[in-house]
C-alpha cells in the first residue's frame, strides 16, 4: 500500500470516529448536500459525507427527483474505499447475491417487478434473482383481482434468503407496514384532539364514513355529518371527497378515532331564545312523525316538538301520520324553549282564534224572541 493510501485510509478512519458509528442496514435522517456527477452528497455527523447513487433518485425521464438542500431517508450499506455509501433502496445492477444477502440480514428493502401469478403467490424478479412473494404478502389486504399487481414495480423486505439466492421469499406488507408504524408516529405529534384538519372520504357505510387523515381513518358518524338529521350518507357525502372536520377522539392504542363535521358547524341553539321567544310564529318543515307527534325544523339544528294533542282533529284519532307527511312545511307557533335541556315545544299555527263571547252576547234577545239563544241569554244574565 502506498503512502498517499495509508494516509487517506487514516484521514478516513480518524473522521468517522467523531461522527455516530452506523451499522449496516441502518436508516438516516439527512440532508443533500450536493449532487455532481450521478452521485448524491450527503451530510453526516462530524466531517465526514456519504455518498449515494443518484440513479435510485431519478425519474423514468431521467430527471433527478431531488435537490441540494432537500432531507431524505437512507439505509446505511458499508463504508468501502474511502466512502460511506447508502441506499434508499438495493435494485438492478446492485441485486447481486451479496447484496441481496446483507439486505436479508440488515432489513434493507429491495426493489423487484411482480413478473406473474403463480401457485400461492407471485414471481418477483430482483436484478437477477427470483423471488416468491405470498398472496397474504402482498399490498395492505387481500385483493378479489391479484393480477393488477403483476408489471408492477414494488418495494420488498427478504423474509427468508436460503440456498445462496435460490430461495427467495419476500414481503411487499412488511414494507407497507412498517411505513405505516412510521407515519403513525409522526400523526401522533401533528394530530390532536379538538383540532380541525382537512380528509378524504375513504369508505361509505349505512352508520356514517371513514376519513382518511393522511395516513390514519377515523370514523365520521352519520350523527355528526350535519346538523341537519342525515338518513343516508351516500346523498351528503362522496368517496374522494375532501372534507374539513374536527377531530373528536384519538384513541392509538385500539386504533380508534373519530372526527365531525357537524361540529364545525354554528349552533343554533345559542341564539333560539332570541330567535324564537314564545308565542312568535314560524313556519317548519316536517322531518320526523313518531306517536307522540312530529318533529318540525325551523332551521339546521333546532327542531321542535309538535305534541300529538295539537294535531288532533278527531279526539279519537291518536296518529298524527294520517294528517302529516315528512317534508310538508306547517306554521308553528313557539309554546316554551328549555335550552338546557335543547327542548322546544310547538303549537300549531294555523288554528283560527276562538270567537269571543261576545258574539254570542250580542247575537242574543228576549226569550220570547224567535231566535233566542240561551248561551247568549246565560252570559247576559251573568254581566
């Protein structure tokens, strides 16, 4: 070895004592500091750089997908001539049995084309080496198409590396999971309860829909979709739709959590009394019939109760479903607003006064008149 080496090798070992001691396979934070000639420049502890392929950071174009500056994740390969190199992941040319082996045994993912089915699973072939991939290690979940994965280009974790490469078995979920774990984390510091965020419906159900926050769903309850009662989601909501809600629960360790959108929305109630003193007239909208009356909107939010008794025509008639439909518009009148308990009740109003007394007082005469009314002649007697 010449001197000019020897040196270089000790410049070399003196400068990664002061920086943390990596092990191979194991993933960074780190930022570019310069990319020249298909290589990435990245910073690391101490004085020292690593160097990566900027091939695994290039589009199909050709176009590099990063620039100096940027923070990206890597996995530590070995330190080799002089060079800490890194990987984001191994592929192509790099896929050699050597490589392929330290990825088993470091967990560093591996890039491989899902060729075809095949019994039990799929053939993957990774730079030269073919592996088999399982139906229940594909994707998140279990899929009734398999084949919309074959021509894919997808990332794996090596499960099991035996025979110098000829048996290969390899895990697209463990990759997807553990991506999973990682974004969870970082949710548990941006998320929190009683927030508002922006999510995409990702599924509709007959009790409301899942919200995807960016990496986690939380269920929305049909109950707290509007103020408005919803009876099927499918009409207020869409899948792919962005939604703006606030976040009710966070419950990680079960996985649970819950948003609303209704509690975005003004409450009515902290302006009924204004709104609706007592003995004012209104006119609702039918929306729900039970036996013991109706329920009547007077706007998103604030129903009140049309009590049975006031939509008797017939005494004997104990349904009010014969005279009312849901939708129909009636004029109410407010009969008593109970705010703590979000109560109002109604009466109906359309009911014509009841005449005076009078009238019949003075529609009256003498009994031996022809048209003696004896209520008007008991009110008279009575003045």
């Amino acid at each position: 070895m010449s001197t000019d080496t020897e040196n270089f090798a000790e410049m070399f070992e003196n400068s990664i004592t002061n920086m943390e001691r990596l092990e191979p396979g194991q993933q960074i934070e780190t930022q570019i500091i310069s990319i020249s000639g298909g290589t990435i420049f990245l910073e690391l502890s101490g004085k020292s750089e690593g160097v990566l392929d900027a091939e695994e950071l290039t589009d199909k174009e050709g176009n590099c997908t990063v620039q100096e500056g940027e923070t990206i994740k890597v996995f530590f390969l070995e330190a080799k001539n002089g060079e800490m190199r890194f990987t984001t992941r191994i592929s192509g040319e790099k896929a050699g049995n050597a490589m392929l082996e330290s990825a088993f045994e470091n967990g560093i993912p591996v890039e491989g084309v899902v060729e075809k089915e095949i019994k039990g699973g799929f053939e993957v072939k990774i730079g030269g080496t073919r592996a088999f991939c399982p139906y229940s290690q594909m994707g998140e979940r279990r899929v009734q198409d398999a084949s919309q994965y074959v021509g894919k280009h997808l990332t794996f974790k090596i499960m099991e590396y035996k025979e110098n490469g000829r048996n290969v078995l390899v895990s697209n979920r463990a990759i997807l999971e553990e991506e999973q774990k990682k974004l969870v984390q970082e949710l548990k510091q941006e998320l929190k309860e009683g927030t508002t965020v922006t999510g995409t419906v990702a599924s509709l159900q007959r009790f409301g829909a899942f919200i995807d926050l960016g990496g986690i769903q939380a269920l929305l309850p049909i109950s707290e979709i509007s103020r408005t009662r919803v009876n099927d989601v499918s009409s207020v909501l869409s899948l792919g739709q962005k939604v703006e809600v606030k976040i009710l629960t966070l419950d990680w360790s079960n996985d649970k959590h819950s948003v609303s959108m209704k509690a975005l929305e003004a409450d009515p109630w902290e302006k009924a009394k204004k709104n609706y003193p007592a003995g004012t007239k209104h006119t609702g909208k039918v929306v729900r019939i039970t036996d013991f009356g109706a329920f009547i909107q007077l706007e998103p939010g604030l129903d009140g109760l049309l009590h049975v008794s006031e939509l008797k025509e017939d005494p004997r008639e104990n349904n009010p479903q014969y005279k009312l439909k849901e939708g129909q518009e009636l004029p109410v009148e407010i009969g008593s607003i109970d705010l703590e308990r979000k109560r109002i009740s109604l009466k109906r109003g359309d009911r014509k006064p009841e005449e005076d007394f009078s009238t019949f007082i003075d529609s009256g005469s003498d009994d031996d008149s022809e048209t003696y009314n004896p209520f008007a002649a008991f009110f008279k007697d009575k003045k």
